[in-house]
C-alpha cells in the first residue's frame, strides 16, 4: 500500500530550534499551513479533539458567548471545512470528549451532542426542569464527562454524555451571590483517591472549594493567595493544579493542596486568555501578543505573536492553532535530547555520530563503534535511536535515525530482536506520516498513537471515512479489515457517502454493497448492516442484504425485530431449530397477529413427512400439555405450537429436546424465586422428555440446587452476594465474605468445600478462587495459613500473582516468593523490579543472559557492573 509512504510537509530546520527552561529543553514547529478561508480574529473560542483531533470554532459577540445569529465550525488540524452547525441561542461552551463527539452547551441548559460532520447524535438537559429560571455560566468538560456552575452557583454534573441518556446530577457548592466561585476546574474520578469526580471553585474570598456528591470543603486558602484565583488548570496527571490570580501571580499546588511547588509573579495585572499545562511539566499562559512557558522551578520561555492564536493542550504537548499554521510546542524526549544534546557521550549520540563519520569517510566511525561494543551497550543505542526516530515528524531525519539503526544493527549480536524492533518502528512510522497528511490531519505525536493503541487509531480513521486509507493501514498492521467493511456498507447503506446514493434503488444498492464486500472475502455480518438499514428507514434494503448472512439465527433475530414475522417463521421452520421456532413464534405473538395471519403462520411451517419416515416418538399427552401451559403463560403463539407438537417426526420438524430452552430463559425475566424454580421444574420435565436431552436436565436441576442454596446463604449469613452467581462465584464470595464476619469463617469455609464436592468443581480450580478471594479481601494471615496447609496442586505463583495484582507489598509476598522455584523468582523479581534479588537469582541458576536482562533494565549503575561482574566470572 504505497498510500502509507506519503509524508507531511517537512518542517524548517529554523523552526525546529531547541529553546532551554530550566533543565529541560522545548522545541516548536509548524505543522500544517492553513488551508481556511475563515478570518480568526472574529473567533471567540476554538477547541479542539484530543489527540490531534478536528477543532470547533465559536463565532460569538462576546467572550466565549455566541449570539443567536453565529455559528460553529468545525475544522481539521489543517484548516480542511468539515461542517457548520448554526445556532439558535447563547452558547457557554464547547468541548470535545475521547470519541471525537463535540458537546455544546447553552446558557439555558440544554447540551447537544454532534459527531465530527455536525449530526446531531443526542441532546439532553444540564438543568432540572422545575428550575429553568437559572442559567449556565460556566462549563468544564474532562474526557467523556461535563460540569457546569450556574448563576446561583449550583453544579450540575454528567459523568458520561456519550450514553443515549445521560445521567445528570446536581452537587451543592456551598457558595452564594456573597461568596461567588470566580474559577472552575475539575479532578477526573481515575486522578481522586475517593473514585468521586471532584470539582474546584476558587472564590472570591481568595480560597478553593473542592466539592463531590458528598459535599463541599473548604481548602481555607485565604493566607496563601492574596487575590482570587481567576484561572484554574489540572495536570494532565492528575497529580498538580495551577492557579492564575487576579494580582498576576502563578502558584503550583499538588490537587491536595498541601504542597505548593511554585510562585510566579507574572509582572501584569491582564488576565490571561487562556491558561494550559504543556504536557506535566509546564505552564501555557496566552495573553494577546505572546505565549509566556513557565517551569516547574521558575524558569520561563517568551513566544512573540503578532497575530490572534488559540492554545490546545495535550497530554504531551500542545497545539497552537493561528490565522496561518498549526503548530506544535513539545518538551523535547529524553533520547532525542541523549543523541544531540551538545557534547554528549551518550552511546547512542555515538552510534548516531559513528553513522554520520561512516557516511563520510571518517575513520571515526570505527572508533566510536569500538567504544561502544567495549560496553557492551549496541542493543540499547539502537533502541534509544529506534525511539528517537519515532518522537520526529521530519522523515529525512527519520530516515537518518534508521540508518544509523541499521548501521548498529551489523555490530550486535541479537539481530533478531533488533530486526523486529526495527521493522514494528517503520511500520509505526509509515502510519503515523499517513495520519499526519493535510487530507487526514491527525496531528499524533508517537506518545499519543501508543497511549491511544492501534484498534483506536484505526477507529478514528473510520470515523473520517477514509475507508480507502484505513483498509491500508488496517492490513499494513495486521488488524482485521471486517470492522472497516461493515463500517464502509453501514455508511453507503444510508447514503452518508454520496448524495447519489440517494436515487440509487434497493436493489442495485444492494447488488452493489455485496459485491464489494464479496470482491474482498470477508465474512461480514449483514445483519448489523441491515439492522443499521432498517434504522434509517430503508427496510427493502435490509431485507435484500438480510439474504447474505450466513448465520440463519442472526437473519431471523434480524428479520423479528424489523418486522418480517413471516418471513423469520419460514426460515426458523427451515432451519429445524426449535430454538429458532420458539424465537420467530413469540416475535410473531407480540405483534399481535389476526386469526388470518395465524393461519398464515401454520401454513409458513412445513409439512410433516411420511409416518413410516418416524423412528422417534413426541413426548406423552400430558407433557405437550405441560409444555403449552407454559408456551400460553408467557405468550407465545397457540397455533403455530399445534401445529409444531402435531405427531409429526421430531428430527424433521424441529428438535424437540431443545424445546426447554425457552422455558429457561423465561424464568430468568422472572424476580421471585418461587416462580423462578417452578419455571425451571417445568423446562427440566420439557427435557427429560427426550433421551438426548438428559445433559440439559441434569444440569437445569443443578441450577435449581444452586439457587436454593444461595438463597439459604443470603438469608443466614444477612448478605445479598449470591443470587444468579456462578457455583465459581459462589465459592468465591463465601470465602472473601469472611473478611466482613471473621466469626462465620469456619462454617463459610465449610459451606465453600460442600458447594466444591457438591458441583464437582475440580481442585485446581477451588485453588485458584480460594486464593484470589483471600488476596482480594485483605485475608493475607488466612492465605498464608492456606498456603502451609499442604502442597497446592497448582504451584505458588498464583499466590504471588494475587498478592502483587492487589497490591501487597514485596514483604508481605516473601512467605509466597520463597515457595517458587528459580525461574518464578526470576521472573518475579523483574516484574517488580526488583532488580538485585533478580541478580542474586541469575547467579544461583548461573544464567548469563538473565545477566544480561537485568543490567540493560536496571537503572542503578552499582547493579549494573555487579552484573557485568558476574558475567565476565561465567564467561570464564
């Protein structure tokens, strides 16, 4: 796919000047130029996707308002119109949440939720409905969440506004018209130690509210700041918060607000447009002429602009969007700045010069390799040099790292593992230079595409509906190309792709879909495409495309729920599945169908064949009976089960003994318990019917011990963990249970092992339960004595597995570590990093490559040449 060969415009070597805060270093380049035909300076607010996503701009009359008569548009990274939404009333904020969907909120309440072209996904009120007399006047939005304060000073919160109904809540604030919040940001709940979304208001009193469904608290901040804090900015970490006053000062806390990190004094009493954290180590303040960088100890960068200009944070950098380019403000990596950093002598600064002098000429090259390979260290400078080739956007210096990788990779004797490094960097770089073309403009840098993954990067090309360039990048990275299918014919099937696909028939649409479909090979699920259809009002389509699915069940599941009853019975009745039969006959009762159309459905069914073809008999009178009852209790069709249960050969007309299922699954719609097992009796008596079926009432009676015990173990232990568990999870809670009642151990632990002996469940697995529900509930003193009781038929490990996954300390695993053999150990010790025991491991088994490992994971130099040590002594 040559398409993946194609680069972005190179940036100016000019632009790609490093500038020093403090110890670090940041460099700033342009990106895209351009291509908009809109005046930025009427703009009054623009966000934009995380992750190098499209940007939305406000036209408004003032600050971050929009008056009846703007409108939005939305942009990608490199200027490209994708849409325009108009706007009917004030607008108090726009943000984008991880799935690219722009939510806009209005001053009186409602939040609209659009994709990426402007359609319109879902909307939804912020504001209870019996107080519409407050209006919004401020919003913070944090991943798929949004906040907003009114102007009573009320909060209302969503937690997820992708959901098809959001939940929205309220939280009181604790403030008044008195005592005013003059500042808003917000903790996301993965950041609190509490699980709860936090929110921070300063006040007008010089101080911060920190307030969750709980309620608020008062930081009592007054003797630290003396103005009120203006602007508030969280970490992308979660872990710093900064605040802007209206004196001019900047101050960094932790979110705890016990720790002050900085004191800015700014030297100007103008509030900043915008205020941003650049990555985790510094500060973005945007006033109308420059861009001022400050550090985590004082230091600060100056960035001149003689033109309006709009700062978009991301985690690891930030775009800055102005009337011309789009550019990005980075802190410059860690193995970029090791291979040019002045006068370094970092190995892979000398690999990388060893290439330039080859290239050259210069007998260099062969001195610095020397140098290198006498420390043994040309694996690792190929790796930094490998990431430092991803960290650029330049592909003539990507190529330049490359081949100063290649030209380590004829020094190192693990060519194997270099080699696959070397091909995963080039194909990461091929997809990334694609993304970033103007055509696309997904601005990723590579520490975004690796905390995004490939499946979502892959998705969100879908979402442009590139379908050409995600085939491509889909193949070149080995994901499957299904999804992009059956997203492509699910877009071409409600004619979101060409408007003249609108005067397209049916039938050639259909035609049309399957062939290319056909043309690639993949097994795509139609049904989804026909549900999909359906939806958007093209049933005739629905019902051609329903024709390719190759899974009867998903065609008559399909062919029910967009009602062709007749249709669904004559394929169920087809398929001699009774599961099917039941399925498309309780669909057909639901819609009600006349005594006409019943006989329709009898007539849909086929006829029985000869009595001499018989070589088994249907069940007795009374269990047809039975069965009936049960089919007319919860509704399903009379007639089409006469005509099923006539004396007809079951092995033709349909397999009876599965005829209990539905039965099953009826009970399980069902909250009491008494009905729930007569339901269960009756399926049980339905299978026992037939003699194929005794593994399906064997096991339905099973069911029903299992959920008389659980109800004796709700009622005496007082709990309500146990109804509708798994026998696994049964034993599971029984045994953590024991943490909240230490009195009720003994008989818990005797009602685990009757529940094992009882369900037969094997002793690996009880094992295994045991241990992870003694690690999960804290009982450490009980899995120590369940360790020493007898040998564990599978190994110690999972004890150390369950203990470091709950996160025990090292020292509470060592009963458990002291049990695994060497090669557990090991292992252990470096995921845990714990890298002198690991060392003392490697030298007891006398492994040299496991040396190896550790000196080139470890950090702590001492560490390092012990383990050269002892390597040089086994080479020996």
């Amino acid at each position: 796919h040559t398409v993946l060969y194609s680069t972005v415009p190179k940036p100016h070597f000019a632009d790609m000047e490093w500038q020093m805060l403090g110890d670090s270093q940041y460099h700033k380049w342009s990106v895209y130029k351009m291509s908009w035909s809109l005046d930025i300076r009427t703009c009054k607010f623009m966000c934009g996707a995380p992750n190098g996503g499209p940007l939305a701009v406000l036209e408004g009359a003032n600050g971050k308002c929009a008056d009846g008569n703007g409108a939005i548009y939305i942009y990608t990274s490199s200027g490209d119109q994708m849409t325009r939404i108009p706007l009917g009333s004030v607008v108090v904020g726009l943000g984008w949440t991880e799935k690219e969907h722009l939510l806009i909120v209005h001053e009186h309440g409602s939040a609209l939720l659009h994709d990426m072209f402007g359609h319109l996904l879902h909307s939804f009120l912020l504001l209870n409905v019996a107080h519409l007399e407050n209006r919004i006047s401020s919003v913070v939005f944090w991943d798929v969440g949004v906040v907003a304060l009114t102007n009573s000073m009320q909060l209302q919160a969503c937690d997820d506004v992708t959901k098809q109904e959001p939940v929205v809540y309220a939280m009181e604030s604790g403030l008044s018209g008195l005592r005013p919040a003059t500042s808003m940001a917000v903790l996301p709940p993965r950041f609190t130690s509490s699980g709860l979304l936090e929110v921070m208001l300063g006040t007008s009193d010089c101080s911060v509210v920190v307030v969750d469904v709980n309620g608020a608290e008062d930081q009592l901040l007054h003797g630290r700041f003396h103005a009120p804090i203006v602007c508030l900015a969280v970490a992308p970490n979660g872990r710093f918060i900064a605040c802007y006053t209206a004196s001019g000062v900047l101050t960094v806390m932790s979110t705890s607000f016990t720790t002050k990190v900085l004191d800015f004094d700014t030297a100007t009493m103008e509030t900043p447009t915008q205020m941003q954290w650049c990555g985790e180590d510094s500060v973005i303040m945007h006033w109308r002429h420059y861009i001022l960088m400050i550090g985590p100890y004082g230091h600060w960068i100056k960035f001149p602009y003689s033109v309006q200009k709009f700062v978009l944070p991301e985690v690891d950098s930030c775009r800055i969007v102005t009337l011309e380019t789009c550019e990005v403000l980075q802190r410059v990596p860690t193995y970029v700045e090791t291979i040019h950093r002045i006068g370094s002598t970092d190995f892979a600064a000398m690999l990388y010069d060893a290439m330039e002098a080859f290239e050259d000429g210069d007998p260099k090259a062969d001195e610095n390799v020397r140098s290198i390979l006498s420390h043994d260290q040309i694996t690792s400078a190929i790796q930094t040099i490998l990431l430092a080739a991803t960290a650029d956007f330049n592909p003539k210096q990507q190529k330049r790292y490359l081949r100063a990788a290649l030209y380590g990779r004829a020094f190192c004797t693990n060519g194997e593992f270099i080699t696959a490094s070397f091909v995963a960097t080039v194909r990461k770089l091929r997809v990334l230079n694609h993304l970033r073309k103007p055509s696309l403009a997904l601005c990723l840098t590579s520490v975004q595409y690796d905390t995004l993954g490939q499946s979502y990067v892959l998705w969100r090309v879908l979402m442009r509906r590139d379908y050409a360039a995600a085939l491509g990048v889909a193949e070149y990275i080995g994901l499957s190309q299904t999804a992009v299918l059956r997203h492509w014919a699910c877009a071409r099937s409600v004619s979101t792709l060409s408007p003249s696909a609108n005067h397209l028939p049916d039938q050639t649409l259909g035609a049309m879909i399957h062939a290319r479909l056909t043309h690639y090979g993949a097994s795509v699920d139609y049904a989804s495409i026909a549900t999909n259809a359906d939806c958007h009002g093209r049933n005739l389509l629905a019902n051609l495309l329903l024709e390719h699915e190759l899974l009867t069940g998903e065609q008559i599941k399909v062919l029910v729920a967009i009602g062709g009853q007749l249709r669904a019975l004559k394929k169920a009745a087809h398929s001699l599945e009774a599961d099917m039969l039941f399925f498309a006959s309780i669909g057909a009762s639901e819609h009600k169908h006349t005594h006409s159309e019943s006989g329709q459905v009898a007539n849909a069914l086929p006829h029985p064949p000869h009595p001499a073809a018989q070589h088994r008999r249907l069940p007795s009178d009374a269990k047809q009976a039975g069965l009936m009852n049960m089919l007319g209790r919860y509704s399903c069709c009379h007639p089409v089960f006469q005509v099923q249960l006539q004396g007809a050969n079951p092995s033709h007309v349909c397999q009876f003994h599965f005829a209990g299922n539905p039965g099953v699954d009826t009970a399980y719609t069902e909250e009491a318990l008494s009905i729930r097992q007569e339901i269960l009796h009756l399926a049980s008596d339905t299978f026992s019917s037939v003699r194929d079926s005794q593994f399906h009432q064997r096991v339905t009676e099973e069911q029903m011990d299992l959920l008389r015990l659980q109800s004796e173990f709700e009622r005496r232990f007082n709990v309500r963990c146990f109804m509708d568990m798994s026998a696994s999870e049964t034993v599971y809670n029984l045994v953590a249970l024991g943490a909240s009642q230490p009195s009720d151990v003994p008989a818990l632990q005797t009602e685990g092992m009757k529940l094992q002996r009882r369900f037969k469940i094997p002793e690996k697995r009880y094992y295994s339960l045991k241990i992870r529900a003694l690690a999960a509930s804290g009982q450490i003193e009980a899995l120590r004595s369940f360790a020493a009781e007898k040998k564990s038929p599978i190994g110690y490990r999972p004890f150390v597995d369950a203990c470091t996954a709950n996160g025990y300390r090292p020292s509470q695993c060592v009963p458990f570590v002291s049990r695994l053999s060497l090669e557990e150990k090991f292992n252990y010790y470096m995921q845990s990093l714990l890298f002198e025991q690991a060392a003392e491991v490697a030298v007891r088994i006398k492994d040299r490559s496991r040396l190896e490992e550790v000196r080139v994971h470890c950090g702590d130099k001492s560490i390092q040449t012990l383990c050269a040590r002892h390597m040089d002594r086994l080479a020996a």
